[in-house]
C-alpha cells in the first residue's frame, strides 16, 4: 500500500489551474490505487454503465459529451488510508478561503471531484457499506440475494453505482460558475434518476431526499435551462440569476445544515 510520502511524489509537480494529463493521472493512480485488476476492471464496467445512463436520459443537455472510458481515466480508486493521507496533503492545500463545503466539520468524505482548474479528476474509494447495516437488513439481503456473499456483492454494487453516478455528474460541472448547493442537489438528483430508470435498487440515504426535492422542484419551475444550467448548455444570464435565486438561505439551512466556508 502507498504511503502519505509516496502520494506526495507525483502531486508535488502538479501545476495549478489545468487539468492533469493523462501520465499525470497514471503516476498518481500508481500511487494509489492497489487494488487488483478484476476490481478495476469491474470498476471500469460500471462507470461504463453508470455514464452511458446519464447520457442516455440527459444527453442532450451534455453540449460536450465524453466517451466512457475519458470519465474512467479521470477516476483514482484510492483505498481510505491512502484518500485521506491524498486529503491531507493535496486537498487541503487547494481549499481557500471561498471553498464551501457541506461534509461534517473534520469529515475527509468519501470520494472528491475536481474541476478543470483544480485537476478535473475524482479520487476517493467505495466505503463498506455493509458493515453499517443492521442485523435485520443483512439478514433479509442475504435470503434475497442466496448468500451473505452475494448479499456483501449486491450492496458493494449499489453503493459503487451510487457513488460513480454522482461524480460522474460533478465531472460535466463548472465548479468555478456554479455554487455548490446547485452542483450537489444536482449530483443527487441525477443519480437518483439513473438508479430508478435503470430499476437498480437504492440504498436510500435520507440526506439526499432533501437535495432531490429542492432540484425536482426547480426543473418543475425553471424547465430544461435547469439541465442545460447543469451540464454546462447556454443559458442566459437573467435565467441562471432566476434559478439560482431560488436558494435562500433558510433554505440552505435546511437543505444542508453544515454548509460553509472551508477556511475560516
Ligand atoms: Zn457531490
């Protein structure tokens, strides 16, 4: 396993305000990502799938759209000791003093995407969701699923899709044009869309129903320039002011209740 000294190696030649290049991206995942080629490669197939959803349904407010394999490349599968140390000594240096975040307050997360400016990269790892279920919902996973094996596998899946969805959303996003209760809600939003279309199961996370409620209601008001808003498609100025307006912030409060400046 990669050490924090050794994530360092690669990160301390990035050069801020552009994406990392493709030898960039593969020194970095040397570093950390260890897990085997069959997990990649099943990785590999549900960014596949996962993408190919969110183009299928939303395509066409994508006015650039990426092949599967360009929204791959940009994925580092780190394993939790490596993202955090990743988190210590590269993430923290690019948080200034107008990044907000919504995580807890001394919460690393799980998985982080970047804009162009900042890498245009996601690294993070699919968390055990499993050992957090209680006893009656493993019990009643494994009976559907004939087997605690396959009951671990189908929750690994569901939790992967989720979180590949979500970023994969965030790697269409102009992080440096939108605020980030409208790349979140919208992450959400999406992913819960892509899950229901495409029948795969939900783990229901009870944060994200306020997020997915927020976002249907400004599609309802707002129509297609809230997709187009999202994926980066033209809309007009007076139109994003209107969307955007609609955040107060008591809703905010409400909606994500952590939401701040990351440094203070
Ligand atoms: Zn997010």
């Amino acid at each position: 396993m990669a050490t924090s000294k050794e994530v360092l190696g690669p990160t301390n030649s990035l050069r801020p305000g552009r994406p990392l290049d493709q030898d960039q991206l593969d020194s970095l995942r040397l570093d950390c990502q260890d897990q085997s080629p069959q997990e990649i490669n099943y990785l590999c197939q549900l960014t596949a799938i996962t993408h190919d959803a969110l183009l299928q349904y939303y395509g066409k407010y994508i006015p650039c759209p990426k092949t599967h394999q360009e929204i791959f490349d940009r994925f580092i599968f780190a394993h939790p000791p490596v993202y955090r140390a990743f988190f210590d000594h590269w993430i923290s240096s690019k948080i200034t003093k107008t990044t907000t975040t919504h995580l807890e307050p001394g919460s690393k997360g799980l998985m982080r995407a970047f804009d162009v400016p900042e890498g245009h990269l996601v690294i993070g790892y699919i968390p055990d969701v499993w050992k957090e279920l209680d006893e009656a919902k493993k019990i009643e996973l494994t009976r559907s699923s004939g087997g605690i094996k396959k009951a671990k596998h189908f929750v690994y899946y569901l939790e992967a899709v989720f979180q590949i969805a979500h970023e994969t959303v965030h790697l269409y996003q102009d992080h440096q044009a939108l605020p980030l209760w409208f790349l979140e809600c919208a992450a959400y939003f999406y992913t819960d869309k892509i899950i229901a279309k495409k029948k795969w199961a939900s783990l229901k996370i009870p944060s994200c129903e306020l997020p997915i409620k927020f976002y249907d209601f400004l599609i309802t008001k707002h129509g297609a320039a809230v997709h187009q808003l999202c994926f980066g498609s033209p809309v007009t100025r007076k139109k994003t002011k209107k969307i955007l307006s609609e955040m107060t912030p008591g809703i905010q409060a409400l909606i994500f209740p952590t939401m701040r400046t990351e440094k203070k």
